[in-house]
C-alpha cells in the first residue's frame, strides 16, 4: 500500500474515532455533539480521574452517569458507571446527537474545588477498538481488528457522504424556495407601490379638475 493510502487510512480513523478529555465539576453536565447518520453503531470507552494527579482525590467512590439524546432531544440511554466504562447505542435518525456526562457526586462527596478530568474516546461503526486492551497479547488478532475496524469506518464515511449530500438537498431546496417567496414579494411591493402611485395621480388629477385648476 502506498504511503498516500496509509495516510489516507489514518486520517479516517482519526476522524472517526474522537479521543479528547475535559473537565467535569460536581454535579454538572457537559455535552458532545455529534452529527451521526442513521442506523450508526456508536461506541464510547471515558475514564474519570482527578484534574491533577499528584493530589488525592477526596471522592474514592465517584462515579458518572453517561445521557444520550437524540436530535428530537429525547432520551435514548442513561445509565450510571464507575470512574471507567463503556457505552454503545444505535442512531435510529440522522442529525445531532448529544452526549453528555454528569458525576454521581454531591456536594458532599466533592469538595468545593475540586477538577475531575474525562478522558473520552468515541468510535462509530460495528467494529470499534478498545483502547484499554493490551495490544502485546496478539498483534496478529490486533492487527485483523484494526483492519476490520477501518474497513467498517470506510462503511460508515460512505453512509455520513450520503447523510450530507442530503443535508444539501434540503439545504438548497429551502435556498430555492427562500429566493422565490423574496422574488415574489418583491414583485407585490413594486405592483403596490405603482398602484398607490396611479391612485394619487389620480386623485390629485380629480383635485385640480373640481378646482377648475385645469
């Protein structure tokens, strides 16, 4: 394989599977969002831990409750977990969805000041990679489920391709359909305002008649 393909392939990957951290205080809820196309396999794997390491936590049993919406905001998983986890759910629409994260705390299990770190890794597609397992076990078995893991991403760029020509349909349909209703109203305005012209000519003309002005 060309190094222009290897590229390519990792630039997928990278894509696709949105590793990042944040910070979570107590009991507040911070959100993704991601635009996922129907009837995607969605896979998370977070890890919470104290802001800074070298300082002891003063909360050993905090954990977080994980919230998926869908685009109509409704409420397709909530579920509590430990410090670490994983999560999956199944798109069944296209368009935003929200992921967000709140801590099991109160506030008295968290100090007033205390910073949490999230470390998030999200993965769409059936396949998806777990970043905890140790690769040095079987590099072969790894090596066959990365290449199953970017041939199910490759799917998965295909479907949101299709997702976004669609976006676009709708987008220009409604671009379409915006400068018509403008085109429209700007021909009523000039038939008013030449109509309203003749009347007052008229009407100025019947004036100067009943005046005998002319």
């Amino acid at each position: 394989m060309s190094f222009q393909g290897v590229g390519f392939l990792l630039q997928c990957y990278l894509m696709l599977a949105a590793a990042m951290y944040f910070d979570l205080g107590e009991q507040e809820e911070k959100c993704i969002i991601e635009e996922i196309p129907e009837d995607t396999l969605v896979t998370g794997h977070f890890l919470l831990e104290p802001w800074d390491r070298m300082r002891l936590s003063h909360s050993p049993h905090l954990g977080v409750t994980a919230i998926v919406r869908d685009p109509e905001q409704e409420v397709m998983m909530s579920k509590r977990f430990g410090k670490n986890g994983k999560f999956t759910f199944t798109a069944h629409a296209s368009g935003q969805h929200y992921i967000c994260f709140q801590t099991n705390s109160t506030k008295f299990s968290v100090f007033a000041g205390e910073r949490l770190k999230l470390h998030l890794d999200v993965q769409m597609g059936e396949h998806s990679i777990d970043p905890n397992v140790d690769r040095t076990k079987d590099n072969l078995q790894t090596l066959e489920n990365s290449l199953t893991h970017l041939i199910d991403q490759m799917k998965f760029i295909t479907r949101h391709q299709d997702y976004q020509r669609e976006k676009e349909e709708v987008f220009r349909a409604i671009s379409e359909e915006t400068n018509d209703k403008v085109l429209w109203w700007a021909v009523v305005q000039t038939i008013i305002l030449l109509s309203v012209g003749f009347w007052q000519i008229k009407r100025l003309k019947d004036f100067f008649i009943a005046k005998k002005l002319v």
